[in-house]
C-alpha cells in the first residue's frame, strides 16, 4: 500500500490496542462462565469475519479499523485459554504458558514464510484471505472441542470484585512484574513492526527473505518455551526472565551492528530464543504474586501490557523515520531496561 514507517507503526499499535482492550473482559468472562468452551469457540469466526472485511477494502483506515477488530478477537481468546491451562495444571504454570506459546507461534511461524512468498505473486488482499484459512478451518474443528473445555475450579458466576484485583495488583511486586511485562510487549511489538522495513530497506532482503527472517526470530522463541517454562517451575524464575530480556535486548542491538545474511540470521535466532522464551516465566511470576482467579488476572496483564505496547509501535514508527536502525535499537532499549526493572523481585519456585 505504499505506507511510510509512522503509518505501519500506526497499524500495528491500533491492532495492539485492539487485542489490549479485548483481553480484560475476557479474562472475567473466563472466570464467571461455566461454558467458556463457547467463548473460546466464538473468537475464531470473530477474527474470520473481520480479516476478510479488511481484505475487500482498500481505503488505509478501513482496513486498520478491521484488522484493529480482528485483534481484538485473537486477543479475548488467550487469557481464557492461558487460564484454563494453568487451572488444569497449577504446579505446572511456566510449562503449560510455554506450551501456549510454542502452539499459538506455529502461525506466527508459517505466516511470514506463507506471506512472503503469496506476495511475490499476489496482492496483500489475496494474501489475507489465504491467511484466514487456518482460522475458519480451526473455527469449524473446535465446535466438537468446545464442550472438552474445563468449568473454572471455583464458578463465580455473576460476582465480580473489582476491589480485590485492584488490590492485589497495587502490590510493589506485582506492579514490578506489570511493569516488566509492559516493557516486554512494547520492546517486541517495536521490533516485529519495525524489523522487516529494516531488512527490506536497509539490507535490501527481499519480501521472501524477510519472511525467513521474521520467523527464524519466532521459531527460536517458541521451540524453545516450553523447555524455559518448566526449568523455571523447578529452580526458580527471577533470574531466567532477568537474563532473557537482558541478553535478548544486547542481541537485538547486534542485528543493527551486522552485516550480511551469515550473521543476520544466527542473531535473529538468538535474539527470539532469549526475548520470546521468557515470556511465560514472566507471566508466571505475576500469577504467582497475585494469586487465584487466573483468567482475570491474565486478562488484566494483557489488556494492560499489550494496550500500553502499541505505544511502542508508534515510537517505533517515529524512529523508524528518522533511521530504522533506531526502531531496533529503541526495542532492544526496553527489553533490557524491562530485565531491570523485574530483577529486584522476588519469586518463588
């Protein structure tokens, strides 16, 4: 469509914002319905529906307002998925949130590949019919998988207290660990909105190798999740997530410093396997200072992390017209100062 850096960064906060405003009230929906099968079941034709309304248009707002909507249907499904999970296995947290991550990222694996060749062919409406395939197929499998779907461990029916959620996450630890979080989400949506202008207009990568690219960063992070996740349910979490961010944010600022494929690629494996492997270990840590009603609190996390992250899209964006070497370097910035600010507090085993 022939956007400039502000308006790719524009698109990719909107989705954020999309997806953040959606999760909080599906993580109360995931702890006062005894059915959330049919929930869960709902968010595949809400995201089907919307990205083949985005594909028919070609007006620039029209397609960021439906795919800002699309997102917002991917995003109510994870906190009710992530809380039925933890719920099923509660001395297992990080391994079963690592699980989450490693399946929700094979998309996120083949979608860059898929598209980066779909384009070389056809236009990016076609492309994102095709890419809504997978969602409609799901959408259709899940209707006999929905009734599997587990009731929540304690059913709050209509009761909802606002008063104890506030009050667990004004906790300093809690807080902190929002905090992380927060930085987390802005650091990588900074970088996947910025990254592949980077190697398409700097290091001249073509739309397939820029694909390859995108999911080599993501392959790295999810195959080895789950992995992380059930190290740190046996030996503790601080200084797991402490070491990910930091060391994710030092590789990333080297993906600026490199040159040629060679280096590129083996950089960008690394920086997906420290920055997105920890991610479950930090979602762990913020259940564990809080406490029951998983759902909720997973909804909150996210509403609130990657709400405030579309902030980091358009930072990105900004930076991005000025050098796009400074977007990357900007998402490596806070994935460290996010290490930081999570290594004073404590955690349990």
């Amino acid at each position: 469509m022939g956007l400039t850096p502000v308006q790719v960064g524009i698109l990719f906060a909107a989705r954020q914002l999309g997806s953040g405003l959606s999760q909080l009230p599906a993580g109360f929906i995931g702890d006062h319905l005894r059915r959330r099968g049919r929930f869960l079941l709902a968010t595949f034709w809400w995201v089907s529906v919307a990205q083949l309304a985005a594909s028919g248009s070609a007006n620039y707002w029209v397609v960021v307002g439906f795919l800002t909507l699309a997102s917002a249907g991917a995003g109510a499904w994870h906190p009710v998925a992530m809380g039925v999970m933890t719920q099923w296995m509660p001395g297992r947290k990080a391994f079963v949130l690592g699980m989450h991550l490693m399946g929700g990222t094979v998309a996120e694996i083949t979608a860059p590949l898929l598209v980066g060749v779909l384009l070389m062919h056809l236009s990016w409406n076609q492309a994102l019919v095709i890419n809504t395939i997978p969602t409609i197929i799901l959408g259709l499998v899940f209707i006999k998988l929905a009734p599997m779907v587990i009731a929540p461990p304690q059913f709050l029916g209509g009761r909802v207290d606002i008063r104890w959620l506030v009050k667990a996450m004004l906790q300093p630890g809690s807080l902190a660990v929002l905090l992380a979080i927060t930085l987390h989400n802005m650091s990588l949506i900074a970088f996947l909105s910025m990254a592949p202008l980077y190697f398409q207009e700097v290091l001249g990568f073509s739309s397939s190798l820029t694909g390859l690219g995108v999911s080599l960063f993501l392959i790295g992070g999810a195959a080895i999740s789950p992995f992380v996740g059930y190290i740190s349910d046996k030996i503790g979490r601080k200084l797991m997530a402490t070491g990910g961010l930091i060391g994710g944010g030092v590789c990333a600022w080297f993906i600026t410093l490199a040159s040629g494929n060679v280096a590129i690629f083996p950089l960008l494996i690394i920086t997906g396997i420290l920055m997105l492997s920890v991610r479950s270990v930090i979602i762990a840590m913020a259940l564990e200072k809080v406490g029951h009603r998983e759902s909720t609190v997973l909804g909150l996390i996210s509403s609130v992390g990657e709400g405030v992250a579309a902030l980091g899209a358009v930072l990105a964006g900004i930076m991005g017209g000025i050098n796009l070497a400074f977007a990357v370097i900007l998402a490596a910035i806070l994935s460290v100062i996010a290490g930081m600010v999570i290594w004073p507090v404590t955690s349990k085993r």
